[in-house]
C-alpha cells in the first residue's frame, strides 16, 4: 500500500499579485499527512515559488498517479492563484459557462504555460477505481475544478465572494484574466448551459476552496497569514482526531466560513458513494467532534490601557499600651520590718540583764 503527496503552494513573491499563505499551507499540510496518515517524507513532493513551473507541477502530477494500485493514498493539495479563461472548446467541450477553471503556476503565460481543469481531469482519470485520492484546490474559481458531473454544496450555490477592502489584512487568491484572452470570447455569445447529469466512477473527490464563481481567501488567522478554506481543513480534521467523512468535512468547512464572516464556500466533487468514506482512508463509524477548534480573532488585537490596582489609604499607627512596671512585694517588707524589730528588743532585754 503506497501513499504518496504532491503539494503546491505559491505566493508570487515580487510580484504584484504576491500572496502571503501559501507556502505556510504546504508545510503545515505536510507536517500533518506524516504525523497523523504515515506519510514518508521520500514519498511526498513540494513545491513552492520559483520551483512550481507549469512543467515541474505536470511533472510530478504523473509522478503522483504512476503505478497507483487499488488500496494507495494519494493526495494533491494546491494553494495559490486561481482564475478562468475562455474555453478554446466551448462547441464540444462541457464547460457549462464557456471558461476553463485554471491553476496558476509561476511562469503563468495564459496560453502554454498554464494548468487547465481539463489537464488535472485527464491526469486524475487514469487513477484506478478502489485508490483512494483526495485533492485540495485552495485557490479561486477551484469549485468543480476536476470537471466532475457529481457535487455538493452544503449551503446551496453561494453568491460571488466578497472583495477585501484596501485595509484588510486578507487578500484575494484570484488572477483577472489579460484583456487579450478575455477578447477570445468576445462576440461568441457563451452562455451558461446545464452541466450533464452523470455517476462519477473515479476515486479521485475534490475538496475545493470556494465554488467555481467564487475567490477563495488569503487570510490572516491566528496570528499567521494561510488559506482560509486550507485552516478550516486542517482544523476541521484536528477536531474530529482525523477521523471524519469527506461530507462532514466540507460541511464543517461551511460552517467554519460563515462563523468567521468568510463569503466563500467549499464544495465536494465527485463519486458520491464516496462522500461517507473517511478522508485519507475507507469506509468507518463517524463520531461527532472531539476537539473544540481554537480560533483567534480575525482582527488586529487591541491594546487595553493596564488596569492599576488601588492602594488603600495609610491608617493611624496603633499605639502600644503603656508599659507599668510591677510594684513592690508588700509582703516580704514587711516580713524584713517584724525581723528588724524582734533584734532591736532582744538587743534591750540583752543590756538590762547583761548590764
């Protein structure tokens, strides 16, 4: 039985696009598939910045899916920019909206170097049926990302995200696509046609960030800048002693969002007997949360002035009570006075009879 990762994470650094979470993603994902699913690190790839070329990524994607047996684990988790462009075969192809979902790798050109949902479809389709893949798409527009037919959305189809403000410490992990792509589309009249209805059969489920119209966050949360929807997947399977159903997984995720005022909302894609199959393992016997997740506020701390505690008033001295020294023993002087006195006559009666 072989388990085996592949994880992206790209921040665009001196960029104008930079992100700021991305490479914590991988690493804190990593640091979790060995501690808690076995993990070797031999048997995982990382990625990050200069090194997540289209080439090396489509690389180690085949790397990742090569010789997978029935019974393997296998995880691909990508964090970074996500965005559309215009499906070069929306006459035949099954994109309902007329726009490819894509991944943006460093050397992101919009036309050969760039990473499709179609090219992730066709690598995760030669994944045989019994091996138990998972993949994360923490970036923008990831909602059926792996072109699957069958999803689920918790809350139902959400409205678009919500921008950041110019003072907020979170961003958006979205691309706009260039002017000279988007004109690709322009007079062809796309509109948006129901995605067919079929049975996925692959083993491949997608975690996704947000849905297909939707950005995902690049947010800073408990004093550390992360995808919003990567925290709300390893919190989720710390709560739960990652033990915890796909389904369960994204519902918690949902929650995660609107409790911590998050527009986003990730979506399950795929086989839907696979929904109750635990994350990163088979079939079992759920049981509820066992961890409360511990999470700070997502706004600056403030600063309170110190509270000075109040020194009482100094109170008057006690005065000790007079000292009265001890008087006389009575009754030993005049004792000494009765002695003195019997002497003083026998020295008279000595003289009268003596003479």
């Amino acid at each position: 039985m072989a388990k085996k990762a592949l994880l992206v994470g790209i921040n665009y650094p001196g960029t104008d696009h930079a992100l700021r979470g991305c490479v914590n993603d991988v690493m804190m994902v990593s640091e979790m598939l060995t501690r808690e699913f076995g993990f070797a690190a031999k048997e995982k790839r990382v990625l990050t910045d200069e090194s997540a070329t289209t080439e090396n990524i489509l690389e180690r994607l085949n790397w990742l899916v090569e010789g997978a047996q029935p019974g393997d684990f296998l995880h691909f988790h990508y964090s970074g920019h996500g965005s559309q462009m215009i499906d070069s075969k929306y006459d035949t192809d099954d994109e309902p909206d007329g726009l490819d979902e894509i991944l943006c790798p460093i050397d992101l050109n919009w036309r050969d170097k760039v990473i499709t949902d179609d090219q992730l479809k066709a690598v995760f389709d030669r994944v045989p049926k019994g091996v138990h893949l998972s993949v994360v798409l923490d970036c923008c527009h990831s909602g059926t990302g792996l072109d699957h037919a069958e999803h689920y959305r918790p809350l139902g189809i959400a409205a678009k995200a919500r921008e950041f403000g110019p003072g907020s410490p979170n961003r958006s992990r979205l691309l706009p696509m260039p002017a000279d792509i988007e004109n690709r589309g322009l007079g062809l009249n796309l509109k948006v046609r129901k995605r067919a209805v079929a049975h996925d059969e692959k083993s491949g489920l997608l975690i996704s960030g947000c849905q297909s119209h939707q950005t995902s966050a690049d947010a800073w949360i408990n004093n550390m800048y992360c995808g919003a929807a990567t925290f709300a997947f390893l919190a989720t399977l710390e709560r739960y002693n990652y033990k915890v159903s796909y389904k369960t997984l994204v519902e918690e995720m949902n929650q995660f969002m609107v409790a911590q005022n998050f527009s986003q909302r990730p979506e399950l894609n795929g086989d839907s007997d696979l929904y109750t199959h635990a994350v990163l393992g088979g079939k079992f016997q759920e049981a509820g949360p066992v961890v409360e997740p511990v999470v700070e506020p997502m706004v600056p701390d403030v600063v309170e002035d110190p509270v000075i505690p109040e020194i009482p008033e100094p109170t008057a001295p006690v005065a000790a009570p007079p000292v009265v020294p001890d008087k006389p023993n009575d009754g030993k002087s005049k004792l000494n006075m009765i002695v003195l006195a019997i002497l003083a006559v026998l020295l008279v009666v000595g003289f009268i009879f003596f003479g």
